[in-house]
C-alpha cells in the first residue's frame, strides 16, 4: 500500500536563536518557526513519515541530533547547486518506495529538489506558489478543515 510521506523545510528560526547556551536537539525540536509548527501538525494528522529538508544539511529524520544553529538559509539558497548537493548527499535517510506520495511542506526550492531525486514518486507541493502569510492562513485552515472531517489531507485527490 503507497504510504504518504512529509518533508518539511526546515526554517530560520531555532532553539538557540533565543538562547544560544541551549543543548543538543532533535532535529523537530529544534526548529521553531510557526511555519515549521504548523507544518509539523500536518505531518502528524496526514502522513505516515517525516523528514526535514535542511539547505545546509540535507534531509533530517526527526530524531537527528543538532548542536547549534548552523543554517543561513537565504545564501544556502542562492546556492541552490548545494542545496541539492546537500540533498542528494542525505537522500539514503529518506525510506521511499515506489507508489508512496511525498507531500512537500516548504517553498519552491524544496518542491523542486525532492521532485528531481524522486521522480518516480507523485511530489505534491502543497504550499508552492504562497507568500509566507499565505502559506500559514491555508496551512491554518487545512488543518483545521481535515480535523472537522471537511477535507481531505491532499486537497483535489481522488
């Protein structure tokens, strides 16, 4: 049976923006961005398993232990050649089957790298194309629309 599997972008903001004297995290722990957030609420309601897709470090699972903050993600991305060297570098730890649907919680960049390592799998780009405030108003309702019964975890899926 195709399972659905999450990855979500990883974001800016960390435990130790706050207070850098913070200890070690796992990786879903340290990111802490309302984005992020609500991305991971998604994750937990609609799909089967979760990665996070770092610009720097390349795809995360959960329970990866992070030191410290390491990301500038707005050069990381500029360099998009490393961002996907960074990827394809990771992609071992992502467990995808052929048939499995990965829903893409994050911007373009992320869409379009998980699209090229994995193209014999369905990539759905939930958020692609919104603004920032765009992407936390229909993540938002999603979530609170799939947890009324009133739709469905992929929107316009059969």
């Amino acid at each position: 049976m195709a399972r659905r599997i999450c990855v979500i972008g990883s974001g800016q903001r960390t435990v130790w923006d706050d207070n850098p004297e913070e200890p070690p995290r796992r990786a879903v722990e340290a990111y802490t961005s309302r984005l992020f957030k609500l991305a991971l609420s998604y994750a937990e309601i609609c799909c089967d398993s979760l990665y996070i897709l770092s610009p720097t470090l390349g795809f995360l699972k959960p329970d990866d232990v992070l030191h410290e903050h390491f990301e500038d993600t707005r050069k990381a991305v500029r360099e998009l050649k490393t961002v996907r060297d960074n990827a394809k570098r990771t992609m071992h730890k992502v467990r995808v089957s052929e048939g499995d649907v990965i829903v893409v919680l994050g911007g373009f960049w992320h869409y379009d790298v998980v699209r090229r390592l994995f193209p014999r799998n369905r990539v759905v780009g939930l958020l692609r194309g919104l603004s920032v405030n765009e992407k936390y108003r229909y993540l938002g309702r999603l979530i609170s629309r799939i947890d009324m019964g009133q739709a469905d975890c992929i929107p316009g899926q059969d």
